[in-house]
C-alpha cells in the first residue's frame, strides 16, 4: 500500500531553546541539502522526482524558520 505521508525528515529539530548557533548551522545543513534534493532533478514528470521536489522544499522552509531564529536581535527563541 502506498503512504500517504512521508516521514519527517530525520534532522528536523526546530524547537524551544534552540540557540542561535545551532539555528545557524542546522539551517546550513537544510539548506545544502535543499540544493542537492532540487540539484538531481531530471524529470518533473516522475513522482520519485516530484517527492524529492517537496522534500527540497520542506528543507528551505525549515531553513528559512532557522536563519528567523537566528537573525532575531533577542536571545530569546521564537515560536514557530
């Protein structure tokens, strides 16, 4: 049967206390993975292309809530 979700992804650690170097660095780590998910793409058309796609996007978008973090002028952790 096929899943209808996928599991998050294992890195995925977006949460209170996060400090603003390790934001920094885990948004790094989304990020370059993000450019190589979207760098393989060959053929939209493919679904295993499709769901590498959205696994490059959910890693910018964990990144994007990292750098917010780690740019914010306080110490203190945003909610996400």
């Amino acid at each position: 049967m096929k899943k209808l979700v996928p599991d998050p992804p294992p890195v995925l650690c977006v949460g209170p206390g996060l400090s603003h170097d390790q934001a920094l660095r885990k948004a790094v780590e989304h990020l370059k993975q993000a450019i190589e998910y979207a760098s393989s793409l060959t053929d939209l058309k493919n679904e295993q292309n499709e769901l590498t796609l959205n696994y490059a996007l959910l890693d910018m978008r964990i990144s994007k809530a990292l750098l917010a973090i780690a740019l914010a002028a306080s110490p203190v952790t945003i909610p996400i």
